[in-house]
C-alpha cells in the first residue's frame, strides 16, 4: 500500500533536503608533520633497498598521494620553515639559520598560515621545533661567556645574561599560532621547554659543548654550550613533544576546525633514539631514530583517528631537507641511501639537498595510494590550504605559493603547474627548475663535501663548465652536464631565475 503524503508536507521535506544539500561542507583540520634531517631514501616505500622500517608513514603513503618530485626552498632547517609558513622562498629574507638566542626572521608586515587559518575560525597549534627566532629578554646584550669548540674561540651567553622570567614574544604565539610548547631546537641552547611565551623551568645550569649527562648513540658534532635546565635529557624531547601532541588533540572539539603544526627535531642530531627502538633497523643509531620518527608519526595518527578526526582531516607529511653529511659514511657502511638516488646531501643545491619526502592524506578527497610527479615546493602549502578552506590570500602574501588543491584530488595536467621552482641554500648559488630542465647558476651544487670514497662509490664526476644543466628525467643523479651544448636553454632559465629575484614574487595573483 503506498502511503500518501500531502503536497505542502512534500514541500517543505524537499525544501529541508535542499537546504541540507546546500550546507557547506565543514572545513577540514589541517596536520603538518615535519621532520628533520629526513632524507627522500629514509621513506621505506620510496627505497627499494632502504635498511630502515617505516611502517606508519608507508600506510599514510599507501592511503594518500606520495609526490615523487617534491622540494623544501632551502638545504637547511630555518629558511624551510619560514618557506612552509610564509608561501614565500627563504632568499627573499635569509639565507642562514637563525642562531642560538637569534631574533625572530618574521617581520611585522609578515602573513603567515597560522595567521589567516586562526582569522577564519581554527584553533592553531605549533608543537616541536621553533627555530624561527624569539625576542630574548636580555639583561647584557652581549654574551659575557666563551667557550672553545671547532677549534676557536665562540662567545656564549650565561645565565646572568638574560631574565628567564619574563614572557617572551617575537615566538609563534606573535605568528598566529594559539598554542605552543616545545623544546626550541634540540641542539642549540637553552635547553629547556618553553610552553606559549614563559619557560617550564628557567635555566639553571650551563650545558658543555656535546657533553650530555647520557651518552648519544652515534657521534654528535654541534649541540652547542649555553644555559639548560639542570639534568636536562635530550631522550625525553620525543617522547614529550609526542604525548603533548596527543594531549592537545584529544582538547579539540568537533565544532571548531584545527591545524596543527608538529616541528620534530627527528632524526636530526643528536642521534638519540629511545632505548626500545635500539637495534629496530639495520642501519645503525639513526636508522633507529627514523624508526622512533615513524613511530611518532604513526602516534599522532592514531590520536586523530581515536578522537574522530580521521577522516575530516588532511595530513602532511614532510621534511625540512636532505639528510646531514652523516649519510655518505651510513651509505657505505650499511647500504642506505638517505638521500635515494640523488646527488649530494643537507645544504647542497645538489637535488639530495632539498628533493624531499611529500605524503598528503585526505579521506574522501585524496584517492588513496595515488602518486603524483607534478614538481612542487613546500611554499605552495600555504595556497593549497587557502584554496581548500576557500581563504583569499590577502595582497603581497605568499608571493612563490601555488594553489596544488585540484592535484590533490587528481587532477593532471599536460604541463607543469609551477612555471619554475627555485632551490637555494647559501647566497650566490641558484638552481632553478622548469619541466624536465635544471639550472644551476655554478659549476657545482656542493656544499658538504662528498667524500671520495663515496664519488666512487657513486661514480660521480666533476663538472668545469660556468654553470650546470640537467635533464632530470633522463638523469636524477645528476651526472651528464647538458650546459656547454644547450646554451640556449641556460640563457632562458637564467634570465626566469633573474626576473624572480627581482620582481619579488613568482606567482602573479588576482587581487
């Protein structure tokens, strides 16, 4: 028997169902998970011969895009991260890491993600590694200690330099972040945690250079000397950012969308991997403390999916460069290649230096176990995020950020999104990308020495022509310089790299 319904009843059903249809959908939380150090051959799915187990992120891999072709704007940890943060390259500010008791690498005119992700309604977060500077409340401006370590004399700065008690500002608390906890940077002073602008626990004690009260587990070279909280342990900085992370997560609420930035200091040195992750891989302490990383990762996963954030949330998983210049002895000695196929290592212009790894999970948006070669930068997050959470780019904010939301959901394209990529460590040498060509504006892109074992090992050459060019798809590894007979080409790649200095932008935005 059919049952009847009366026509003003039926109206107004239709009407609540197209209302309903009509609701937006609800802005998705935003994780960005960011190692250290990790190299694009630390990532087992990416290494078919890799001696280092990475379970969780291989899942992400597995249920997200992995791009193969993916860059940070600098070879080295501060740049990156005002990149990613920013959506503007590194040398249009800096091209040096910010030091300890460094000032802030933000200025006021500055917009930053955080920044018009809380403006629109989320809560924001940065837990982990800041390393972008703070206004430090200094008592002497200069530092009235020295040490010697690399064979010179180094000013530090001693407890009596500086009032410990004051808030500090210039952190992410002033760049559009609500909340932050961390330990700074592992390896610089001081050594404790800060939580929002007020230290935990003042410094009370001056650590010595590399003498930590427990032994690392391979060799640490630049822990530096300077104030630290007494006993401080460097063991208990991943698992504490770790716990905290989870803590957070399991504060947010499902009417309010989050994003989340957790800055790891892993695997970067020190080499200190939690005892019950000792002997997990075959490639050593570090490998060890990938695995630690992966586990890390696979915890904050965990708690997404445990708080019902799974499946309205996207999650990047990235690195800020290449691996250190410990890999050349690890690929020797063990067989694992830290930087996979690539040339050169952390701070090259070399691709080993900035070609890094890239996961994107995004349930119901992102086609699980995809894989993209579209070239991208880390710069390009902060379009990507504004045009998925439909945030118009304020004017002259992220300047080099392109918008890579339709790649995500699996769109391709005949051509390149980006009309060129821009990779820079150190001032004067450039690589500049576009297709399938690579330009370097020198005859080398090395910065840390290669030693000759591994030239050998790797049969590298060389190059004595002014500048470089590369076919990168017929040549990742970089060995057949294209330069003297493609000088056409070089004349056109210089001049791109040239005008983007120049302008102050490579992304011309509708305003």
């Amino acid at each position: 028997m059919k049952i009847l319904i009366p026509l003003n009843l039926a109206f107004l059903l239709l009407l609540g169902f197209t209302s309903c249809e009509q609701k937006q959908a609800p802005k998705p939380n935003i994780v960005i998970i960011y190692a250290d150090d990790m190299g694009y051959g630390d990532l087992n799915c990416q290494n078919p011969d890799s001696k280092i187990p990475t379970p969780n992120l291989d899942k992400l891999a597995s249920e997200g895009m992995r791009f193969t072709d993916a860059h940070s704007s600098s070879g080295i940890c501060s740049p990156s991260r005002f990149a990613l943060l920013t959506g503007q390259y590194h040398w249009r500010r800096t091209h040096n890491i910010v030091e300890s008791f460094g000032p802030p690498m933000f200025k006021e005119q500055d917009i930053t993600l955080p920044e018009i992700l809380r403006e629109t309604g989320y809560a924001t977060a940065c837990i982990g590694k800041w390393h972008l500077g703070w206004n430090w409340n200094f008592i002497n401006e200069e530092p009235s200690g020295e040490r010697e370590y690399w064979g010179k004399t180094h000013k530090m700065y001693e407890l009596k330099d500086l009032d410990w008690s004051k808030p500090l500002t210039g952190g992410p608390l002033d760049q559009g972040f609500d909340y932050y906890f961390g330990d700074g940077t592992i390896n610089f002073p001081p050594y404790a945690f800060i939580e929002n602008d007020k230290f935990v626990e003042a410094p009370n004690a001056i650590f010595e250079f590399n003498q930590f009260e427990r032994e690392v587990k391979e060799a640490d070279w630049d822990s530096r000397p300077g104030p630290k909280v007494k006993n401080w342990d460097p063991y208990k900085v991943l698992p504490t950012l770790t716990q905290k992370t989870k803590e957070w997560i399991g504060k947010q609420k499902g009417d309010r969308p989050f994003f989340l930035y957790l800055a790891l200091p892993a695997p970067h040195a020190p080499i200190i991997p939690n005892d019950e992750f000792d002997g997990k891989s075959k490639a050593g302490a570090y490998g060890d403390f990938m695995v630690q990383t992966d586990w890390v990762a696979g915890e904050i996963l965990k708690a997404l999916k445990e708080n019902g954030f799974e499946e309205n949330t996207l999650v990047i998983f990235s690195s800020d460069n290449g691996p250190e210049r410990f890999a050349f002895e690890r690929a020797e000695k063990y067989g694992h290649f830290s930087m996979g196929e690539f040339r050169g290592l952390k701070r090259d212009v070399w691709e080993g230096g900035h070609h890094i790894p890239f996961v994107v999970k995004w349930p119901g948006n992102i086609q699980a176990g995809s894989i993209s070669k579209e070239v991208i930068s880390q710069v390009d997050i902060m379009a990507t995020i504004a045009a998925i959470t439909k945030i118009k780019i304020p004017k002259n904010a992220a300047p080099d950020s392109y918008d890579l939301s339709a790649v995500l959901k699996g769109k391709t394209y005949s051509s390149p999104i980006r009309e060129a990529t821009v990779q820079n460590t150190y001032k004067g040498m450039y690589g500049l990308r576009q297709g399938k060509w690579l330009y370097i504006n020198k005859p080398t892109g090395e910065i840390s020495k290669m030693p000759a074992s591994f030239k050998k090992l790797r049969n590298y050459s060389d190059f004595k022509t002014k500048g470089l060019l590369f076919d990168l798809e017929n040549d990742a590894e970089q060995r057949v310089n294209l330069y003297t007979e493609n000088q056409g080409k070089v004349m056109v790649l210089d001049s791109l790299l040239q005008k983007y200095r120049q302008q102050g932008y490579s992304v011309k935005r509708d305003q």
